[in-house]
C-alpha cells in the first residue's frame, strides 16, 4: 500500500520534516535500504545512510541532511504501527472451509468464515464478519458476535454469549452459560467458568475467573492471574501478574490488585492499591517488606550486643 509522508503523519499521529507528499510503499531495515521505503532508526546519531537512499526515516530527532522523516520518541513502535497501515490484514474470505462441520441447525451468516477443522454444534449463531480461524469448536446454542475471531484451539461451551469484535487467542475456553461483552479480549489459555465479562476487559494469557463471577467494564486481567467463584469486581480494576481474588468478595472500581497478592476479603473503596499475602494497603506491604529485607542486619546487632553483656 502506497501513502504519502503527510498521510503517515497524520494516521501515526507524530510530526513530519521533508517533503510532505513523498511516498513510500514498503518497509525496509537499515542494513538493506531501498528507494520509496520505509525505515527507522533508534538514534539519529547512527544514520550512516545517504540522503535518498530510503524514503522516509523514523527517528527520535531529525538527522544531519535534508531527510524526509517522522520524529517519534519511540521509533521502534512507530515502525511497527506504520507496518500495519502498509501492510493491511487481507479481507476476510467468508465461507465454510470443506473439512469444517456446521450442524444444519446453525446459523452461520454468509460473510461469516468457517476455518478447517471447526466444529459449529446445533442452534449456534454466527453473525457478520466472525472468523473460525482453524480448529474451533462452538457449542449449542452459542452466539458469536459480529467481527469477532477465535484463533485455533478456542472453544465456547453450550450456550455461551460472546459480543461484537471479541478475541480470543488459542487455546481460550469460555465455558458453558459465560457472556461476554463486546470488544473483550482473552489471551492463550485463558479459561471463563460461567462467569460475566462486560465490555472492554483485556485478560490476559492463563488467567481464570470462576463460576458465578461478575467483572466490569474495562477490567484488566494480567498473566497467571485468577479470580475465585462469586467475585463483583468494578470498572477499570486490576489484578497484577499471579494475583489471586480467593472468590466470594466484592472488589470496587479503579481497584489495584499487585503481582502475587491474595484477596480474601472485600475491597470496597474506590481506587484502593493492595499488596502482600494476605492482601494489605499497598503503602503498608513496602513498609513491611523494608522491614524484613532489615531484619537480619537489625538481629545481627541484637546478637552482637548479648554477647557482650
């Protein structure tokens, strides 16, 4: 795809220097330069190139030279976001892949694709746009809403509900009677047991949420993390790498769960930040961690001065 520097600027949302209608229709590495391309530099310092020999340079601060380029702060990320806009994801090719199955009671909308080796149960529903990518199972009864992709390994248990532009990586498991909100995200492995996820949550790889549970808007769930059975957790919530919610509490908005904290009692307070195993008030767990990490010092004195009494 061809675009002009004003045109990346624009969609990367970074100023431009140089010639604001010079194009560019690929991407290139430094160490291989060509004409019309794309390419970055983490330092402009380390531009050893001539000037014409790439199209346009992504760097932090413009280089010596009369260069046409975007200035980012993170050139790297910037690089990989003008990626997508030059290479587009093809269109998806609606249809039902020969080796699939699709029970003949399921509803399965023509601009719906069917990967190989899906499994489509009876009374299930597809809507515009779904992406089976391979080896995906969906049963009875289930509803997939419009836009969303589940990559090979995925399965949503007899009547589960999953919302518009859902994803949900491989090997995610939504079992039977879960809903889930639109735009949710489950990563590798992730397993929801008959719970609720509103809209806008991102969990992560390996996570779990228990039967019965209720997580609101815009949630996030980091890796390894789990949260027990009969849980209300707010908007805007977290729980940190392997922390724990032990089930049957209640935790309120804008709540921070820290990496391996165990919550076994409600979290009310809006915005509160917990640590430590149980959990405690974020400030308090430093204050204890500072004081274990002086403790042999502290007891080596003690030790030192009974010995000279």
């Amino acid at each position: 795809m061809s675009m002009t520097l004003e045109e990346l600027s624009q969609r990367l949302m970074v100023p431009l220097r140089g010639d604001p209608q010079a194009r560019v229709d690929s991407a290139c590495s430094l160490e291989a330069p060509r004409p019309n391309a794309l390419c970055f530099c983490e330092k402009a310092s380390q531009v050893k190139l001539q000037v014409g020999e790439v199209g346009i340079l992504i760097t932090p601060g413009p280089p010596e030279g009369d260069w046409n380029c975007l200035l980012s702060t993170q050139p790297r990320v910037t690089f990989a976001q003008a990626l997508r806009l030059l290479y587009p994801e093809p269109p998806l090719q609606a249809g039902i892949h020969e080796t699939a199955w699709v029970d003949p009671s399921a509803q399965v909308h023509p601009g719906a694709r069917v990967g190989p080796l899906c499994h489509v149960e009876a009374g299930a529903i597809l809507e515009e746009g779904v992406d089976l990518v391979a080896q995906v199972s969906i049963g009875a009864g289930a509803f997939v809403g419009s836009g969303t992709r589940m990559w090979p390994g995925s399965s949503l248990a007899a009547g589960c509900r999953v919302g518009k532009e859902c994803v949900l990586e491989p090997g995610a498991r939504v079992r039977s009677g879960s809903v889930l909100g639109d735009c949710v995200w489950l990563g590798s492995r992730a397993v929801v047991d008959s719970a609720s996820l509103a809209s806008g949550i991102k969990a992560d790889n390996q996570i779990y949420v228990g039967p019965g549970s209720e997580i609101g808007p815009h949630a996030l769930l980091i890796s390894q993390s789990c949260v027990g059975p009969n849980t209300r957790m707010g908007p805007y919530s977290l729980v940190a790498a392997q922390g724990a919610i032990l089930g049957h509490v209640e935790v309120g908005p804008q709540v921070q769960i820290a990496g391996r904290c165990v919550v076994s009692k409600s979290i009310p307070d809006k915005g509160a930040a917990v640590a430590g195993d149980p959990a405690v008030a974020y400030t308090t767990e430093m204050r204890n961690r500072a004081l274990r990490l002086k403790a042999p010092a502290a007891l080596a004195r003690l030790t030192g001065w009974g010995s000279q009494l």
